[in-house]
C-alpha cells in the first residue's frame, strides 16, 4: 500500500490547515544548479500526526523542503521519520520542464532500515531492508477536448 513514497506527498505539510502542526525553521542557504536555495527544515510537534503505521498509531515527521529564494519553488524535500527503532528517508528532486512550464518531480529515491542485532553480543545496527530510486521523465499536459453538435429534428 502507497501512502508516504508518492513524490507530492510532502507538500500536504506546507498546506495552511497543516502548517501549525510542525515547528518550521531556517537551515542553511546553498547553490543548486544556478538557483539560490534556502533550507525550510520542519519538525512535527502536533498530535494527531498526518503520518500512522498500520496499526494507527502516530508516526512524527521531520525533514526539509530546498526552497528556489527568488521564485519560491520546491527544489527537493527530504522526509525522515523513525518507528521503533526503523527508520524511512525519502527523498525527492525537481527540475523545471520549459514545456509544462512548471517544477516536476524528477527522481525519488527511498531508503528504508531496521536495528537487527547480528549476534547475542554484537550492538545492534542499522541494517537496509528497503532502497529504490524512481526517476520521471516526459511529463505531459492532461487535456479534455469534448465537442457537441446540437441537431433540432424537422
């Protein structure tokens, strides 16, 4: 079942209903591919979190959106969140399409790990139980033409 590895999905966190249930600060500003970018980090503090495990429970969401400073475009978002030890870090990167003219999510990449413990004496590690990249190219317009022609009976 799909629900937190959608590219957009992130964005519900910059929605004005949800805006209050994290704390929002400014991390560091840095060059990506010729724009000025500032980091939007974001902790979530409220409960209910918009993020449930399977069983229901909450599943608090921390991470970043790499802010364009002079057009307010999303660059890349990183979501981390941890659960009983795991831990999930999805990350996505945009790019503009001239054709669209808008900002598209160009690649996902996910990494899912588990603490297993290797041996009765060893620590436990992190150890990878998931990891995938998604890359999205040809974006196209969805467009609808309908036509009717109206024929009165003589």
């Amino acid at each position: 079942e799909r629900n937190i590895n959608v590219p957009l999905f992130l964005l519900q966190f910059l929605r004005d209903e949800n805006r209050p249930l994290s704390r929002f600060k400014l991390g560091a500003r840095r060059e990506v591919d010729g724009h000025r970018t500032v980091r939007l980090e974001f902790e979530e503090r409220v409960r209910p979190t918009i993020i449930t495990d399977i069983q229901g429970r909450d599943v608090a969401a921390k991470g970043w959106f790499l802010v364009d400073e002079t057009t307010g475009a999303i660059v890349e978002t990183v979501l981390r969140i941890e659960e009983n030890g795991s831990t999930g870090l999805i990350r996505v990167e945009f790019r503009h399409d001239p054709a669209l003219g808008m900002w598209v999510p160009a690649e996902m990449s996910e990494l899912y790990q588990a603490l297993t413990q290797r041996s009765l004496s060893g620590a436990p590690r992190a150890e990878t139980l998931v990891e995938g990249t998604a890359k999205y190219t040809k974006f196209r317009r969805f467009q609808v033409k309908i036509e009717e022609k109206l024929v009165i009976p003589k």
